[in-house]
C-alpha cells in the first residue's frame, strides 16, 4: 500500500469538489456547497491563485484532501497557513492519511517561513479534536469565530 501526498493540478478539480462534497456531507451541511468544476479551477489554478491543495493518493486513488491559504500575523510579522479543510475519505481513515496531509501542510509552513498553522473545528468533532491534540495542537480561546456574508456582505460593499 503506498500514500503520496501531492500538490493538486489542473484535471483534478473532480476529485476536489468531490472530497469537499463529502466533508459538507460529513459536517451535516451536504446542500451548502456552492464550489463547482470551474470556480475550483479558477481559484486553485488560475491566475494570481492564492488558494492552494494537497490530495492524498493511496495506491493511485485520491483519498484526502488538505486546502489551504496564507494569511498574516502582524504580531509575529510573518505569514500563517490556514487550513481551510482537511478530510479523508471514510474507507482510508485510520491509516495515516490525515497525518500524512498534516505534515505535509507543516513542511509547507516552514518552507514559506510561516510562524504558525491555523484552522477551525466544529465544536461536536471531538474526534478530530483529539486527532489535532495528538499532533501537538491546542485548542485556541478568547477568539470567536465571525463572518460576513450574503446580503449582509453584499449591503456593506454597497454603502
């Protein structure tokens, strides 16, 4: 059994949308993807394309996936990688796969001087809570999650 960890390419876009239709799915929300064939290719492989993926391929099939970008800490004056998603397919979990992305992930953060790694988890995952507490990872506290979208997104642009 090999696992390759590789950056995602043009032609995979398939195999992305599929992995984060399979993660809505999974996180109880399987009617919110929005993402399709063609604005994954925009943003993952278009021009100036700040989003970035690694899959996971286990004897040839691609069986996980890591998106993520790069934002910034002014207090550490350097640039953060933020998970945006990790998910491994239901068949390929418990063998290494996530921690595979994992690594790789943190082997892109030091390779791009990147002071940390960030992400979210939903408050009733305790599983993969445990999987990041595992790696060394600590819950953060004090900071809550906020967003801004639809119309109310769309009011503030128009004023």
């Amino acid at each position: 059994m090999t696992l390759d960890i590789r950056s995602a390419r043009p032609g995979d876009e398939a195999q992305v949308l599929r992995l984060i239709k399979a993660l809505a799915a999974y996180e109880r929300e399987p009617d919110a993807v929005e993402a399709t064939e063609e604005t994954l290719r925009e943003t993952l492989f278009g021009p100036g394309a700040q989003v970035f993926a690694f899959l996971a391929e286990r004897d040839g099939k691609v069986v996980g996936l890591a998106l993520w970008f790069l934002t910034y800490s002014t207090w550490t004056g350097r640039p953060s990688l933020y998970l945006e998603d990790l998910f491994v397919d239901g068949a390929a979990r418990g063998h290494g796969v996530a921690r595979a992305l994992m690594t790789r992930l943190a082997q892109e953060a030091k390779a791009r001087n990147c002071a940390r790694m960030d992400w979210a988890v939903l408050d009733w995952n305790v599983d993969a809570m445990a999987f990041y507490e595992r790696l060394g990872a600590r819950r953060q506290t004090g900071w809550e999650p906020w967003r801004l979208h639809g119309a109310a997104l769309d009011q503030l642009a128009d004023s």
